[in-house]
C-alpha cells in the first residue's frame, strides 16, 4: 500500500504524452479523451497525497516527484490551450507566464530555503492548494471545451483561469514574504526570538 502513491505519481507524468496526443487528435478524441485523461490525473494528484498520509507512505521520493507531476501536467495544458488559441491570445499569454513563471520562483525558493535548512517557512499552504484546484478545474473547462447546455465552459474555464492566476501571484507574496528573513540572511535572528 506505501508504494500506491509513488505509482499514482508514476501514472500522472507518463499520461501527459497521452493528454497531448489526444489533445491534438481533436474532435471527440480532445473533448472526451484528452478531458478524461487530465481529470484521471487530477484525481490522482488528489489521492496519491491521501494515500501516503493516510498509510503513512510519505517518502522522499514521492515528496519530490508530486509536485513535479504536477507542475508538468498543468504547464503542458496551459501551452496547448495557448497554442490552439482557446483563449485570447494575449489574455492566455499572460495567464500562463504568470502561472508557470510562479512555480518557477516558488520551486527555486523551496530549495534555497532546504539549503539553509528553513523549508518549513515555505510549505504549501491552503492558498496554494486552493490555487492549484482552481487551475485544475478551469484547464477541464478549457480543455472540454464543449458547452454544457447553456453554460459555456470556455467562459467558466476562462473565468477560472483569471482567478486561479490572482490565486498564484497572492501565494507567491506570501511564500516571498516568508522567505524574506532568510533571503536577507536574517533566519537565525528570528528564530532566535520565536
């Protein structure tokens, strides 16, 4: 059961040539495949990180590659909805810079912070895990692409993607604001007085 949430990840990473294939296929093969596959690794995002708290199979390995997956998985999307023109140019541009360019700085500053062994003032916080879940469901909607009835998914998936960037930025505020003591090389000094 300890090794089911590495094999979740495994599964996550090597769906994304599947996600693109049949992004690209069109028609039916885009709308219910290439759906179908990015909520299948969605879900698995969610219950990988289940299972390993929950059976206590939290190993370095899966901690490293689970954001990893992730993060791969859903900058895949964003370049394939920016590709195919499913959004405003340039509104799909800078959401997806913004968004990407994010987990850049946080990724980087996570290791900064393990080097100098202060990674625990930069743990995913609920901002974070809201933030990623919005992404999640607007790439379905943009993906899906198809309206349901009257809704237009472009549009909730559009709207999503707006909030889910304003999620981003507010977040890397706050890991930047946390981090900042030790970026200036004050670390010790606070933890020194808490």
């Amino acid at each position: 059961m300890a090794r089911i949430p590495n094999l979740l990840t495994m599964l996550r990473i090597l769906l994304v040539p599947v996600f693109v294939a049949l992004f690209f296929l069109g028609g039916t093969s885009r709308t219910y495949g290439a759906t179908a596959v990015f909520a299948i690794a969605a879900i698995t995002d969610w219950a990988d990180g289940y299972l390993a708290r929950r059976y206590r199979g939290v190993s370095p390995f899966g901690t490293f590659l689970d954001p990893v997956a992730d993060k791969i998985m859903v900058a895949t999307a964003l370049i394939l909805i920016c590709a195919t023109q499913e959004m405003p140019v340039v509104l799909a541009g800078i959401l997806t810079s913004i968004i990407v360019g994010r987990e850049i700085t946080v990724s980087a500053l996570r290791e900064w912070m393990a080097e100098v062994g202060q990674r625990h003032r930069v743990a995913v916080s609920w901002l974070g895990k809201l933030k990623a879940t919005l992404q999640m469901l607007a790439i379905l909607f943009l993906v899906y692409r198809e309206p349901l009835g009257p809704i237009s998914t472009r549009l909730v998936g559009m709207v999503l993607l707006v909030v889910a960037a304003a999620l981003t930025l507010w977040s890397m505020v706050g890991y930047l604001q946390a981090a900042w003591p030790s970026l200036l090389g004050q670390a010790s000094h606070l933890d020194k007085e808490s």
